[in-house]
C-alpha cells in the first residue's frame, strides 16, 4: 500500500541551520493497517506526513502509493487519494464556507476530478451529508448552512474528517488531530476516528503525543526519533508492551532519558 524506501529530508542545506529531520527512512504499510506513531519533538513526525504528502520534494529515496511511484507528484495532485487532519481545527476546511459547501467541494475534489459540475451542491448530495454527520451525535447535521468558522474545534475535526473520508482515501494521516480538544471531546473525536477507519478499512498513520494511546489504537506503533524509526511493534510484542517498556527501550536505543515536554505518560 505504502512503500517508503530511503527517503531523507535535510532542511537549510549549507547553513548553520542545517538540520536533517529525516534520515534515510524506510517503511512499509499494508491495506489497511492503522499505525499510530509517537516521538519526542522536532523528531520528525510532522515532517514525514509533508514527505508522503508532498508539501516537499524529499532529498532522496522514494515513496510508492499503491505500487505509483508518488515521489514526484505535486501536493495538489497527492491530496487526491491522501486525507490529512492537523491539529488545528482551523486548518483543512474554509471558514467562510458553509459546512455542505466545504464538504461538496472536498468530495467534487476527490470523487470527481477536474469536473466543475461535480462541485453542485445537489439535494442528494446535501441528504448523503447530512445523514453522515447525523451518525456522530455532533449536533452539526442540521447546520449545514452554517459557516464552519462558527462551529466549535471538535465540531469542525469531525467534518475534516468527513471532509476527507467520504471519498475513501488510499491513505488517511492524522496529526495530534485531537490534542487540541478538550478531554470529553478529543474522546468523541477519537471514537469516531475508529469507526470511519474500520468501517471503510482505511489504512492510517496517526501522530498521538499520548503513549498509551499509541500502544491501545490501532495494530501497529512506531517511534521516531531524530528522522529515524526507532521501534515499530505490532503483533504480541505491542500487546505487551507498556509505555515503561517503551520509555526503558528508548533509552537503551539512544543511551539517554526519553525527553518530551508534551508527551502524556498517563
Ligand atoms: N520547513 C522547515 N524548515 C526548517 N526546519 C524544519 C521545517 N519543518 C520542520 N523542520 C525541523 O525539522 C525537525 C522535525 O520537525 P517536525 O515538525 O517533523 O517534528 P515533530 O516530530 O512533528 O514534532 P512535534 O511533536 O513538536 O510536532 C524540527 O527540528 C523542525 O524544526
Ligand atoms: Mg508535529
């Protein structure tokens, strides 16, 4: 599904900034394997979503989607068949859009192409919406006139989300996209994360800052660190494994205490 082989990404080249966020990765991911990934900060996470997603070109190495090779292809034309939610629920939709306009475009965009008139806001279209959002008890299917920069954070991640998976994407990435909700939201946000994921056996890469979730979501775990992957556990070996074990193997990995000011060990 996913067959990254060697890619690297050194940012500011030449100066003394210079800064090698991903060395030399590589990594495979099967239809439908959701892998969560946790790592301290700056290790990174963030940067390897912009590789696969193409928001740059990689130094070198390659990434194959599906068997096509996507190296080379632009962010506009990846976003096609990837789905990203960030952590910021301000980021992915249009503010000033209305909600059944900001999720028509997205599936026009996906479903449809280059085709202006799949853009048609139809009274089909707006019922497939409707009812969608109504299965998440947000309290959002019967605003879908509202603009979307009125709705509250965790309203607006579950139309990103919707945004992205209506059209199922080869791939979904998901940045920390409930870190910054509060508790009982990011729970709701997460829950309905799982059932659109295996209802439609998307395959997934989540970035969680929250150890056990990383260990408890999903069928595999990886760890990076300084643009590497230091672990990936699936299988047995991740249903035993706590988040001391992971502290523990870290630091015998990297011969030093696992540092991260946002990570949750609870
Ligand atoms: N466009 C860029 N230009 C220069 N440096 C960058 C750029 N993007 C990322 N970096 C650097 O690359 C490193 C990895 O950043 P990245 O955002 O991937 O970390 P992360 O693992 O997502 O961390 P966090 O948990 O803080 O989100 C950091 O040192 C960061 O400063
Ligand atoms: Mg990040």
């Amino acid at each position: 599904m996913l067959d990254i082989q060697n890619i690297s990404k050194t940012f500011e080249k030449g100066t003394v900034n210079e800064h090698v966020a991903i060395n030399n990765m590589s990594l495979k991911l099967e239809d439908g394997e959701f892998v969560t990934i946790v790592g301290s900060n700056g290790a990174g996470k963030s940067t390897l979503f912009n590789a696969i997603c193409g928001s740059f070109m990689v130094d070198s190495g390659h990434i194959l989607l599906d068997g096509k090779d996507i190296t080379y292809d632009s962010e506009h034309s990846r976003a096609k068949v990837i789905g990203r939610v960030f952590q910021d629920p301000m980021k992915g939709t249009a503010p000033n859009m209305t909600i059944e306009e900001n999720l028509a475009l997205a599936y026009s965009r996906a479903s449809k192409g280059s085709n202006p008139f799949a853009r048609a806001i139809t009274k089909k279209k707006v019922e497939f919406f409707r009812e969608n959002l109504a299965r998440y008890n947000m309290g959002i299917e019967d605003r879908m006139k509202t603009k979307i920069g009125l709705l509250s954070g965790g309203q607006r991640q579950v139309v990103t989300l919707l945004m992205c998976t209506l059209s199922i994407p080869k791939l979904l990435l998901l940045d920390e996209h409930t870190a910054a909700l509060d508790p009982a939201t990011a729970q709701k946000v997460m829950d309905i994360t799982k059932t659109i994921v295996s209802e439609n056996n998307i395959t997934t890469m989540m970035i969680t800052h929250n150890m056990k979730q990383s260990l408890t979501t999903g069928t595999r775990t990886i760890m990076l660190d300084s643009g590497e992957i230091l672990l990936d556990l699936s299988g047995d070996e991740r249903d035993n494994m706590t988040m001391e074990d992971m502290i523990k193997m870290y630091s015998m990995k990297k011969q030093k205490e696992f540092d991260n000011d946002r990570i949750l060990l609870s």
